[in-house]
C-alpha cells in the first residue's frame, strides 16, 4: 500500500501521532490505523538514522495496516551553496532518504532544496535542475522507486516558490512539487489563504503538470506565524488565520488525491479536524 499511488486523498501527521505512547514509526502508525487516519511521514529531518533491519520493520507494518508512508529528508540541504562539500553532502542526504525510505515502503521524499543567497532565481534553477536529473538518474540506475518532492518553503529567501518547484516538476521525470499551503501563505506575508486562491494554486498545478499531477499530491498542511520575512513557526490551526475549512472544500473540489501531512504541533488532533473539515464541506 506505502509505495503506491492513493487513490483517494489520505490524511495523516508529520512524524509519530501525539497520542502514540511510544516514539517509534512501528507505535505511530499503529496509532495513525487506530484514529482512523491514513498516511503517516516519517521524519528523518536530524539525519537518517535508520538501519535496514528496522526499515524492514516499519514496512511490514505500513503493508499490514494499509497506512501510506512518505519520508522528509534532512534539513540541511541546500543545493546552492557556494561550498562544493556542502552540494555533495546535500546530495548524499537526500539520496540516504531516499533508499531508506524505499526500503520503508515510503514512495514520496520530501526536502527544502536551496537558498538564493546573492544569485538569481534563474540561477539557481538552473543549478539545482542539473543535480536533480543527476540524482534522479542515479536512483533509477539502483532501481529505488521513489518521487523526489522539493517544498514550497516558507521564507522569500528560500528557493521554492510554486512556480518554481512546479517548473522543476515539469521539467524532470521522477520529480513532484510538495506544496505546504501554510509556507505559501507565510512567504506572502499573509495571502495565500482563500477559497480563490487555494483554487487558483490547484489551477496552476493542473495546467503545468495535468491533471495527473493534482490525482498524484503531496502536502503539509499547518496553522503559522510569519512576518515580513517569512515564516517564523508552525501553530496549532484553531490558534493560527489558516483558512484550513477554506483549503479543504478547493482540495474537494479539485478532486485532488494523495498524502495530506500535517504538521501542526499537535499533529495528531489536527489532522483528525482537516480530516473531519474535509468529510463535512
């Protein structure tokens, strides 16, 4: 079930439910079948510490509870560093998601590919396109079937606009935008956070990718603080302006399909409400 493409649009949490007594991937998303979510992300944003033995594990338990798993790749990646070894490592990190993840059952690796630093936007396109078709290349050679999912980041002096992660998705097979809405509507200073406008985002993604690209998503779904420089934190959604009702009846619309994740801190309760919220418009 983890490595497959869902056919409906599945709900779930950012790393182990809050109501999971143990920490572990196995306890979590034995708690997310219990709850009677769908998708679990497993987190392996401080590096990926997961030996084979417990990959093996976890998709044992992912297949016999038909949960979907995904994978969030280290935070420290940025693929437009000016230091060679920081790139190469970058790399490496995403590419240790990606097999470890594949080993969990996990088909979606989701990661914030750069900053902009003193460079273009175009640039810095053009640097990271060049890598990725490299590494996608290479995980093909090794036969791991996953869809890398660079972000929509939070800050405007992160690479990851919508255009620009929808562009990289057009332009290299075996890459898929992951659209965090709550990033979108920080990096906006507040917008991003209508019924229109979550439609006029899925609008974008059916004409750049067709409608295959809004039957095959990945997202994270939060409440937020952000300022003028972006995103400061992720709140809980009844203490933050998302309006997630709002999101939920665009998604509907749209008939979109796959992994909503939320990471809201209390990821478990707010990924029930979007589940809820969704059922109800």
């Amino acid at each position: 079930m983890s490595s497959k493409k869902p056919a409906a649009l599945l709900f779930g949490t950012a790393g182990t439910p809050g109501g999971s007594l143990k920490g572990t991937s196995i306890s979590g998303i034995e708690r997310i079948r219990d709850v009677g979510l769908g998708c679990m992300e497993l987190e392996f944003v401080r590096g990926v510490k997961m030996g084979e033995k417990s990959a093996k594990s976890v998709l044992e338990k992912a297949d016999k509870t038909n949960v979907a798993l995904s994978v969030h790749a280290p935070y420290y990646i940025n693929l437009n560093s000016a230091e060679p070894e920081k790139v190469d490592a970058s790399i490496e990190r995403i590419y240790a998601a990606a097999r470890t993840g594949s080993l969990c059952g996990a088909r979606n690796i989701v990661f914030h590919p750069a900053y902009y630093h003193e460079d273009t936007p175009g640039k810095v396109h053009d640097r990271v396109s060049v890598l990725l078709k490299a590494l996608t290349s290479r995980l093909e050679d090794k036969s791991i079937p996953v869809v890398l999912r660079p972000e929509t980041t939070g800050k405007p002096t992160q690479f990851g606009s919508l255009s620009e992660t929808l562009r990289l998705s057009s332009e290299i097979e075996g890459v898929l935008p992951c659209i965090d809405f709550a990033h979108l509507h920080a990096r906006s200073n507040g917008n991003e956070n209508s019924y229109e406008e979550f439609s006029d985002i899925l609008a974008t993604v059916e004409e750049t990718l067709g409608r295959e690209g809004l039957c095959d998503m990945h997202m994270h779904v939060s409440g937020i603080e952000y300022g003028e420089k972006g995103e400061r934190n992720h709140l809980n959604l009844r203490e933050s302006d998302l309006a997630y009702a709002e999101l939920m009846k665009a998604l509907k619309e749209f008939r979109a399909r796959g992994l909503l994740i939320c990471e809201s801190p209390d990821n478990e309760g707010d990924a029930l409400l979007l589940q809820r919220t969704y059922a109800s418009v």
